[in-house]
C-alpha cells in the first residue's frame, strides 16, 4: 500500500531504485519479466512482434 508520502512499504533500499551516475530515479529496478497481453492470437502475435523488434530475447 502506498502512503501518503508516496512511499509503498517495501523493504527495498531507496538507493537500488537510482541511477548512480545521474541520481535520478530508474524507470525499474530491474527489467519487467512478465508481460500481460490482454487479447486473442492477433494481439499476442502483435507483441512477440514489437519484443522482436525491441530485440527483447529474455522473456519465456
């Protein structure tokens, strides 16, 4: 649950979610390793594409 303060509870180091050469924050921690595709076979066909163009290799 997120706080009034923006904070969500979570016990992560405030310093992993910032970039040590800008100190801005990340857009993630780590790469997003589940993709929801919400659709038939067109729609999941269009988002293996976009991964391949991307070069996206990694996700199973």
């Amino acid at each position: 649950m997120i706080g009034e303060d923006g904070a969500d509870g979570g016990d992560a180091a405030p310093e992993a979610a910032l970039d040590p050469a800008t100190g801005r924050p990340r857009r993630f921690a780590y790469p997003p390793n589940l993709y929801v595709v919400d659709g038939g076979a067109p729609q999941v066909a269009a988002a293996a594409e976009v991964l391949d163009d991307l070069g996206i290799t990694d996700v199973a």
